[in-house]
C-alpha cells in the first residue's frame, strides 16, 4: 500500500523520524496492552482504541467500541497479534515527539494517554473487503468514472462533493458535483494526471489537479489542532485563490 492505511487508512510515515526511548509511565500502558492483545482480550483492547479508527478506503472506519469488538478478528490477525506480543515496551515502543508512541516502525500509534489511533495494518479479511467493497462502489458510480484502481477519499464542502481515486502509475483523477448530485450522476467537471504529496511526517498530505490555468488543491489533515477541518478544497486561476473551502471527509 502506497499509503499506509490509511489515509484512511490514513498512515504516517516515519522512515527519517528518529524516536526517543519510552518512558516509564508510557511502557506501563503499553504493557498493559500489549497483554490484553496476547490473551484476546476484546474489549479490554476495545477500550484502548481512540475512535473511529480509520481503515483503508473503502472500508468503513470503526465507530465506537462494539462495532470494534465485533471486528476485532478482521484486524488482528495472527501475523498482528504475534508483533504486538511479542514486542517489548522499552524497546519495540518509541516516543516520536508530538506525533506519539509508535510500535517498531509504524505499525501501530498510541497517544500519550494510552489511546491507539491508527494501526496501519491490513490482514488478509481487510484486504479480500477492500476488494469486495471496490467492486460493488464502481457500480454505484457514473460510467465516466467507474475505472480506477483504487478509492483514495470523498470530501464535501458547503458547495461542492469532491471524489479523488487513484488511476495507478501515481496517476489521480478529480472529479467534481454540486453538492446536491449524486455521483452516479455524471461529474461537472472530471481531471486526470493529478499528484499526490505528502506534507511532512505527521500524515498530512495533498493532491494536486491542474486544468488550464486552474489549479485545484485538496488538503487532508491527519495531525491538526482541535480547530483543523478534516480536508479543506482550494482553488487558484493563474496563482490567484478563487476559493477556499473547508471540507469533511466522508465516510464509508
């Protein structure tokens, strides 16, 4: 996966990113879960979980605790289960500044509360799902867009509903309704070659869409502050901002 899980599943990429040892306190939390996780503890994991959880597009995001436990099995694999186990706190755990506690070089994050916020993971139930949901999406959708490899994300403003899918070879395609269609109507306005860049190392990330000379930017914000909106929509004609709009991201 180009993006780990993510972007929603949202992922965050920590190949440059040093990390710091973990301190005490933090290891007793980590310990704690890690234990839960090795005996299969559901719902004790459940509680640790900061929801939702995001899961790769299409798969729906993990809402509350219940519909966690309910999942658990299409998350923690065995493969999973076995690098968390195993996994020493004071050594397979790492403190990465403000972004958290990430286990080995990524696989999972927890805040500095004990709360796991991303696991950027995908056992072979989510990937056979993904497929399975990707499928039975393209047939719900206008013709002239029903081709792509995979659904990147969906973004609604006060105006606009925004799909972004990835056409492979890191080829995206725009494609733009007022907010009142349904995208099985055909898009007012469709773009290709679109690029994808990552801003940093807490997971935020854009696209870019270029069509004369208009410029269209979606933003997704995985690391923000309490007042960040999810995804914001900018629009610029010969470098000049025509628009800028806050976005959500919509849920599957």
């Amino acid at each position: 996966m180009k993006k780990v899980l993510y972007i929603l599943f949202i992922g965050i990429s920590i190949q440059n990113v040093s990390g710091q040892d973990l301190k005490p306190e933090y290891q007793k939390f980590v310990k704690s879960f890690v234990d839960n996780v090795k005996n299969d503890r559901k719902e004790a994991v459940a509680a640790a979980i900061k929801y939702p959880l995001r899961r790769e597009n299409p798969i729906p995001s993990i809402k509350n605790k219940a519909e966690f436990v309910k999942r658990y099995t299409e998350i923690f694999d065995a493969k999973l289960k076995a690098e968390i186990s195993k996994s020493d706190p004071a050594k397979d755990w790492s403190e990465v500044g403000w972004r958290g506690i990430m286990l080995n070089q990524g696989t999972m994050w927890m805040d500095t509360d004990g709360k796991v916020f991303s696991i950027n993971y995908q056992s072979k139930v989510e990937s056979d799902l993904k497929n399975k949901l990707i499928a039975s999406e393209k047939n719900k959708l206008h013709p002239s867009i029903a081709k792509f490899k995979a659904p990147e994300v969906i973004l609604e403003t006060s105006k606009f509903r925004v799909r972004i899918d990835d056409l492979g070879n890191d080829n995206y395609r725009y494609a733009s309704w007022s907010i009142k269609q349904s995208m099985s109507e055909k898009p007012d306005l469709i773009i290709t070659n679109g690029k994808w860049f990552r801003d940093g190392t807490g997971g935020n990330n854009h696209y870019d869409f270029k069509k004369g000379n208009f410029l269209y930017q979606c933003y997704i914000t995985v690391l923000g502050t309490k007042d960040s909106a999810p995804a914001n929509l900018t629009i610029y004609q010969n470098g000049k901002e025509i628009l800028n709009q806050d976005a959500k991201i919509v849920p599957r």
